[in-house]
C-alpha cells in the first residue's frame, strides 16, 4: 500500500483552505451577531422618536429600506460557511485516496471527521433562523479542533497500522466520529441554555453575559436543541462502542477488556445515558439535566486528547511524532 503524495499534499492545502475560509466566516457571523444589538436599539429610537413614514400621502414615493447591516454580513457569513465545510470534506477524501484506505487512521483524520460531522448536522439543525445565532459559538470550539488538528495532532498521509487494517475500521471509527460531533452541538446548546437562564430575555442587564444572552433564542429553545442532537448522537455513539467491542473480539479474542479507551468510552455513554434519563425526569430537567450533558461533552474530549495522548493502551493508534 503506497501514498500518492500529489492527492495528500492537495488533502493538506484543502484542510488549511477550510480553515481559512471558516475563519472568514467567524468573523462574517461575528460581525451579524454585533450588529443585530446596534439595530434593534436603532429601531427602537426611531419608534420612539416617531419616524415612520406615512406612505398614505398622495405623490409620495417610499423608498425601499435598505438591507439591515446584520442581515448582509450574516447571509455572507452562512455562503462562507458552506464553501468551509465543503473544502472540509474534500480534504477529507482526499486523505482517503491518497493513502488508498479510510482516512481515520489517527487522531488528526478522527478530529477533521469530527468537525466536518459537526458543521453538516449543524446546517440541518442550526438552519431555522431562530437557531441562527449559536454558529458563532459552534464555530468556535471547531476551529480550535482545527487548530489542534492541523498543528500538534497533525500526522503525514501514510498506510495505518496492521492492527486498523480491518473492514471495521470505516464502520466502528466513522460512527464515534460523527457522534462526537454532533455530541459537540449538545453541549454547546446546554452552555447557552445556562447563560440563558441566568439571563432571561428583558433581564440581560449590561454586562458581557447579558450582551451575549440577549441574542440568543429563548431557553425552551435551546434546551430543544439540545436534547434533539443528544438524542441523535446517544444511539450513534452507542452503536460505535457494541461495534467496537465486536471488532476487539475479532482482534483481540476479547469483547470488553478495560482498555483506558473503553472504559472512558463506556463513562461518556453512561453519562449522556444519564442526562436524556434526568431530562425526562421531574426536578431534574433544566439546570441540572444541563450541567449532565455538559459533563458527558467534557468526558468526550478528555477520552479524546488525555486518553490517546496520555494514556497508554491498546487504542494508542494516536498518529503522533
């Protein structure tokens, strides 16, 4: 099995491209979210100020209000944001067909998997207008994923290990990937749906938290996302750990032997096992539900980086120098 260095060198400059341009769209989706305060307080003058126009007067013509400022950043901050998470998985399958096998061999493919998984069910999920806003906060802990990715985690385009040569690795790697992923949304939606209990709408005040708070949508809303991207990425992660297991047993003679990786595995599973319990559980489903589904994304990434960097164990397919 050989690399064809030509597709990985493209695979490099696609991810470095993707990063770029979600970058922009940071900014872009910045910008949108800071301006849409500017102009509500605006409207809120001119109303009571008594600027309407009466467009009833007979010869006079109405102009046609301009684009709201947030408006036209916001739309070329979502255009960016497509182009991004496409140049994402173009990298993605470039990797692929450079290396001649399913590019999640080590920690740099799993993460760039992760997040590509990520901003897709986050364009379905995030794509009502009420949902808008939190792309800006999604896009922040997936760039620094990125980041982590494309730097310290980053590994050459190169044949795996004889121990991931195995039709299982597309199938038990690729489900964990995209649960993560969209575990990330979850977790992301619980912190907002904190901040804004803390600072319900009308009550914001004017400190930084209640600036961010005051655009974003109700607490209701947020606990909903919440709980339906946990509620799709539980059965996905879920799945990857029994097909897991079934893969060990293939490999190892052994369904479940305690691997530092499976057991965290197994702690995050019982965790999001635990928040979708208290989220249906009386008492239990907003403030404390939340911190739960917060501590099963902390789980994940610990399982992520301390588990495959730190800790020694069957499962150190890691990638790193």
């Amino acid at each position: 099995m050989t690399t064809n260095e030509t597709l990985a060198q493209y695979s490099d400059w696609a991810f470095k491209s993707a990063f770029t341009v979600l970058v922009l769209a940071f900014v872009l989706l910045i910008i949108q979210y800071a301006s849409a305060q500017a102009r509500a307080v605006q409207d809120k003058e001119l109303v009571g100020a008594g600027a309407a126009t009466d467009a009833s007067v007979p010869g006079r013509v109405t102009e046609r209000p301009a684009k709201p400022l947030a408006e036209r950043f916001g739309g070329m901050g979502r255009a960016v944001l497509v182009v991004g998470t496409v140049l994402l998985f173009a990298s993605i399958v470039l990797r692929g067909f450079a290396t001649e096998r399913f590019p999640l061999g080590n920690m740099y493919e799993f993460v760039a998997m992760a997040c590509a998984a990520a901003l897709l069910v986050g364009h379905v999920l995030l794509a009502k207008a009420t949902y808008r806003p939190m792309w800006v906060f999604l896009l922040a802990p997936v760039l620094i994923l990125m980041f982590l990715a494309g730097t310290i985690l980053y590994a050459d385009a190169a044949p795996v290990v004889p121990a991931l040569r195995s039709y299982w690795l597309p199938i038990h790697v690729t489900i964990v990937s995209v649960g993560s992923g969209i575990f990330m949304i979850g977790g992301i939606a619980s912190l907002l749906f904190l901040l804004r209990l803390k600072f319900p709408p009308g009550e914001e005040g004017t400190g930084i938290g209640g600036r961010i708070a005051e655009r974003l949508p109700d607490a209701q809303t947020l606990d909903r996302l919440a709980y339906k991207s946990t509620i799709i990425a539980f059965p996905l992660f879920g799945a990857g750990v029994i097909l897991g297991a079934i893969w060990a047993e293939a490999a190892w003679g052994r369904f479940w032997g305690w691997d530092p990786k499976e057991t965290f595995s197994f702690i995050a599973w019982v965790i999001y096992a635990a928040y979708l319990h208290a989220r249906a559980t009386s008492g239990w489903r907003e403030t404390k539900a939340a911190w739960i589904n917060i501590a099963g994304f902390v789980a994940m990434l610990f399982n992520l980086f301390i588990v495959n960097m730190v800790v020694s164990g069957l499962h150190s397919y890691a990638g790193l120098n």
